[in-house]
C-alpha cells in the first residue's frame, strides 16, 4: 500500500512538473508575441520575431541550465551485462516483480555522477520526432498554400534551377570544402572521433536548406520587387524539399564491403536513384492526396456544413505528410505540393467561410510553429547535453555555407540571364546572397540524429549558423536593401507575355483550365464547351451545375500569366486597343476616334492593375487583383479579346 502511494505521488509530481515545462513554452510565445507588437508599433526592423524568439529561449537556457536545478530522485544500481547491443527496452526481475525500464540514451563515465541534477535540462529536451510529425507540416504546408502562383510561375524556370541545381551544388561544395576541413583537424589532433566524407556532405545538404522568413517579411512590409520576392520565397520552399531528399540519399549510402565510407560508383547511383525516386513518388503522393479533397468537396455537398469541411480539410493535409513517411517517402515534399493542389483546386470548392478558416487556420499554425521552434533553438543552445564547440569546425562551416551560397546564386544566375527577358540584375543577385539564412528546417534535420561524435559537433555548428544567419543577415535586410538601391518599384508588377512565360507551362495552363479545373473544381468553364462536340454527354455528366452559371464570372489566379495566344483586343471605356506580341496600335472607338500607337511595355503596365475581364475561347476570365496592387483611377477597365 505504501509503495502504490509512492508511485502515486510520484506521478502526479512528474504531470506537474511536465505542466510547468510547457508553461515554459507558453509564457515565451506569449513575451515573443507581445513584443513583437512593440516593434510593429515602433516600426523596428532591424529584428524579426524569430530572432527574437531565439533571444528569449536564449535567456531561458541560461537560466535552466545555470539557476535551477531538479534532482532526480533515483538510486544507482551497478550491474554487469554482456550484450551486443543496448536494447531499447529492458525487463527487470527486483525480488520477484518484474519491471519495464526504457533506453534513453547513452550515458559516458564522467556524466555519472551528474545526472541526477539534469532532472529539468531533460524534461525540456524534446523528442526530435516532435518536429518532424507536428511541427514542419503546417509549416510546408502553408508554404505551398500560400503560395502567390502568379509570381512563382512567371519566375519557374529560375526558382527550379536555384532549388534542384543550386541545392546540389551548395551540398557539395561544403562537403567538399568541410572534408578538407576535417582532414586538417585530424592532422593536428583536433579531431577525438570518426568524421567521414559522407558526414560532410550530409552536413552540406542541411546547411543548404534556406528560410529567410525574416527577409521576405521585410519585403512584404516594404513591397519590394516582386520578381525578387517570388526567386526568394520559390527557391527557399522548393529547396527544404530537396534539402530532406537530398539528406536521406546521402544517409543511404552503403557501398559493399566492411568499409561504408569508400567511394563506389554502384552505390552512388543507387543514391541518385533513390533521390529521384523518393522525390517523384512523395510528389506523386502529395498531389494525388489534393486532388482526392478536391473530388471529395467536388461531388459531396459539405460546404453547407463549414465545420465539417474545414475538419475535413485539415485532416488530409495533414495525413499527408504521415502517409508519405509511412510509406518511405518524404513528407515535407508530399505536403509542400499537396498544399499547391490544395490552392489551386479544393479552394475552389470550399465555401466563403472555409476559404478564410483554412487560411487563417494554417497561418495560425504556422506562425505558432515557426517561433516554437525558433524559442527552443535558443534554449537547445544551453539545455542540449552533447553541443560540441570545435573552432576550427566552425570557422570552416561559416566560410564554407559562404562559399557554397555564392556558388549557387552567381554562375546560375549568369547562365539563367542568357535566356531570361527580365534580367536578374547584380543588386538582386547580392540580396539573394545575402537572404540565405538557415532557419526551422537545418535545425529540425540536425537534431533528428545526434548519436555520434560527428552528428552532435554538426548540430553544435548549425545551431550557431542559424543564430548568426537569424540575427545578423536578417537584422541587416532594411541596411543591405538601401545599399544594394533595392526599392519599391510600382512598375515591377507586370503581366507576363508571350516571351516570359515558359512554353511548357502555357501547354500545361491550357490543359488545365480547359479539363482539370472543370472535372475537379466547380469554378472551370463547362466541359461542354472545352470538349469536342462527340463527347457531349460525357461532358455534361461530367460539369458541375456551378460552372454553367460561373461561365461568365470565372475567376483564376494562374491566367494574367497566358496571354499568347494570337492577337489581345483590349477596350477600355470608348477606346478600343489591339496588340500581338510585338506591340499594340489604339484604333477608333465606338464615336470614331483617332488612332495612335502604344508600345508593348506601356501595355503590359495597362495589363498590372485593377480587375480586367478576359474573354478566352468563349470563356470569360475575371483577373482578380492583388492586395500590393494599387488601384487605377478608372475601374472601369475591361479586356476582350
């Protein structure tokens, strides 16, 4: 009886004292939130609230780590074992009661006879599975559903080439310049374990993975330049994909023989297979899961229960990061594109209400998430038990990410400018440079293995990375975006024409819109009007009775970027404009005008602002407006082709 009441007890203190370490948590979201209000108030740049998050979990670890100590209440017990391995749970027979003890970690000699003053450093250290299962995905997710497509395909080409072949280029040259950084270490004596090549480029592909949050938020509030905006946004949400990936395959590595760290081309390309593969199928997946919602809300009538269908959208979002773990592939890349599909057609048939609720809700999570994790980067600094600080390892990584920034934005960005109209100028390119910070992502892929010497001296260094990158790059974005002359351009926000947007995604949008958005949206021009004319019973069981009364009030973000086909007629009041790609002529109105000539640029300015009404293959487009955009004197503008 007495013992029951001992581990009774016992319990209940172990709830309170988990209660008091989220509290922990709490009171630091709710000091980040109430001071970042300040600094909005205040109109104070130079620090973003996640920087600051970090300066109070910072704090907070101090104090944890030097100023409170909980000891455990325990009694150590000393007995010989031989096993091969340390087993992750073990049955212990104590006087005929049997007992169920778990492994939680390995402990050296000379940390014996501390730990019984780690009590709280350990409550406070979470299980790095946290991040991956419920703290990235509404982070990626809102991410891809967020996403202004607008910007982001205009830009495709670029960002894909910043995300895939600059991601794999920054990963190598910091192995690379790292592995030679290791091999000096060693030659000093600086080095007291194993750290091979494939730890140095595993090292480089966490580096790799950019979050300048703080940036662009900076941008946002500045309304800089939107082309610039959108390579940053595109390339650091394509490029955590890729980072993920790219990890994975380097930790699959396994050449054959006894030695797992030579050189083998089979195993290489084993990799390489299986970067593809894994990448493809989680693509797959993620798209496959948006457009199960879309059919879901597409033929069910859940918009006239909002609760129902904002749970519903929020459980398959989720589920798919889990079922892509699940099934081996990656969930960042599964929810980062089933956020996009998401976007692009299940918001289609959400009601008025869910639109907003699944926005905010996701915007909600994210901003939650994101300085969670940014508070406990802070306290990881002093609570984490096995930091390593190696300067020479450090020095070496801080050159190398440099190094590595710099090989993928400058020569990519030469070659990307042979074939681009609206050149990447030099001062973007210095910004872009300058906006690569490491943040949510390089900490949850660094912390989800630290079992070796190698693996704890790589997280000590990303920690520091992604404080300096936080603090010092972020806080510097107002200063370098006056020194680089970057402003608010009002003219930067341009229709994309004939020779901006890519021929691949003009036959993918005309495939789309005419057959993907009716079949799955109810916001699509009717099927029977797309489709030839032998398909017309298929094609009316197939289009929504919505679609028939939005045939002349369809409204899609993507369609400011396809005006290629043939000649635009544009009117705009009494006056009647007609162009092609190669210009625009002003002929008579309907009162008999004159006639002048415009040049295309000055079009294209007359195609950025207000709501316009594009007539396409007997479908009327309604070009919705956004909120950067500031509106023309006269709403009145409409064009018809």
């Amino acid at each position: 009886l007495d013992l029951n009441m001992v581990t009774e007890r016992k319990v209940e203190d172990n709830h309170r004292q988990d209660s008091a370490d989220l509290l922990i948590f709490i009171m630091l979201l709710t000091l980040t939130i109430l001071t970042i209000w300040l600094f909005k108030h205040r109109r104070f740049r130079f620090l973003h609230e996640t920087g600051l998050a970090m300066i109070y979990g910072v704090l907070v670890g101090v104090v944890l780590r030097y100023g409170i100590h909980v000891p455990r209440d325990i009694s150590n017990v000393t007995l010989s074992c031989h096993v091969n391995a340390s087993p992750p749970t073990l049955l212990v027979n104590v006087s005929g009661k049997f007992y169920e003890y778990t492994l939680k970690g390995e402990i050296s000699a000379s940390e014996i006879s501390d730990v019984q003053d780690n009590e709280m450093l350990r409550k406070v250290t979470f299980d790095p599975e946290v991040f991956f299962n419920i703290l990235l995905p509404p982070i990626i997710f809102h991410a891809g559903y967020s996403l202004k497509r607008r910007h982001f395909f205009r830009n495709m080409g670029s960002i894909l080439a910043y995300a895939f072949l600059g991601t794999v280029i920054s990963c190598f040259i910091i192995g690379l310049l790292m592995y030679g950084c290791v091999t000096l270490m060693k030659q000093v004596g600086q080095l007291d374990g194993d750290f091979f090549f494939t730890d140095c480029l595993l090292f480089g592909a966490i580096v790799s993975a950019t979050d300048p949050v703080t940036v662009l938020a900076i941008f946002n509030e500045l309304q800089v330049d939107v082309d610039l905006y959108a390579l940053l946004f595109g390339e650091s949400v394509l490029n955590d994909a890729v980072a993920v990936v790219l990890s994975s395959s380097i930790v699959s590595y396994q050449p054959e023989g006894d030695n797992s760290h030579t050189f083998e081309v089979m195993a290489m390309l084993k990799s390489f297979g299986m970067f593809l593969g894994v990448f493809s199928g989680s693509f797959a997946l993620g798209v496959a899961t948006g457009v199960m919602t879309a059919l879901i809300s597409f033929f069910t009538k859940l918009r006239d229960f909002q609760l129902l269908e904002t749970a519903l959208f929020f459980l398959m979002s989720w589920s798919t990061f889990l079922m892509a773990e699940a099934c081996g592939f990656t969930g960042v890349v599964a929810v980062l594109f089933c956020g996009i599909t998401q976007a692009h057609y299940t918001f289609n048939n959400l009601s008025p209400e869910s639109q907003d609720r699944t926005k905010q809700l996701f915007e909600l999570l994210n901003f939650l998430a994101e300085n969670f994790i940014f508070s406990y980067m802070g306290l990881a600094l002093f609570t984490f038990q096995n930091h390593i600080f190696n300067p020479t390892f450090i020095v070496g990584a801080f050159l190398a990410v440099f190094l590595g920034r710099a090989a993928n934005i400058y020569p990519l960005s030469f070659l990307l400018n042979l074939g681009r109209r609206n050149k990447i100028s030099s001062n973007f390119q210095h910004m872009m440079m300058f906006a690569g910070l490491r943040g949510a992502m390089t900490f949850a892929l660094s912390i989800r293995d630290t079992a070796t010497y190698a693996r704890q001296m790589m997280f000590t260094t990303t920690l520091l990375i992604v404080f300096f990158t936080v603090w010092v790059c972020g806080g510097g974005t107002t200063q370098m975006l006056s020194c680089q002359h970057i402003r608010m351009t009002e003219g930067s926000e341009r229709r994309s024409t004939k020779h901006e947007s890519a021929w691949l995604f003009r036959i993918w949008y005309n495939f789309d819109h005419n057959y993907l958005k009716p079949i799955l949206t109810h916001s699509g021009p009717p099927l029977t009007v797309t489709m030839p004319a032998c398909c017309g019973p298929l094609a009316r069981c197939l289009t929504s009775p919505q679609a028939y009364e939005n045939e002349c009030q369809l409204k899609d973000d993507d369609s400011d970027l396809i005006l290629t086909d043939g000649d635009i007629s544009l009117t705009y009041g009494d006056i009647t404009v007609s162009t092609d790609a190669s210009g625009a002529h002003i002929s008579a109105g309907p009162a008999g005008t004159t006639s002048a000539v415009i040049s295309a640029d000055d079009l294209d300015r007359e195609l950025t602002y207000g709501d316009h009404e594009l007539v396409m293959r007997g479908t009327r487009l309604v070009l919705p407006m956004d909120d950067s955009e500031p509106p023309l004197a006269d709403p009145r503008h409409r064009m018809r082709m």
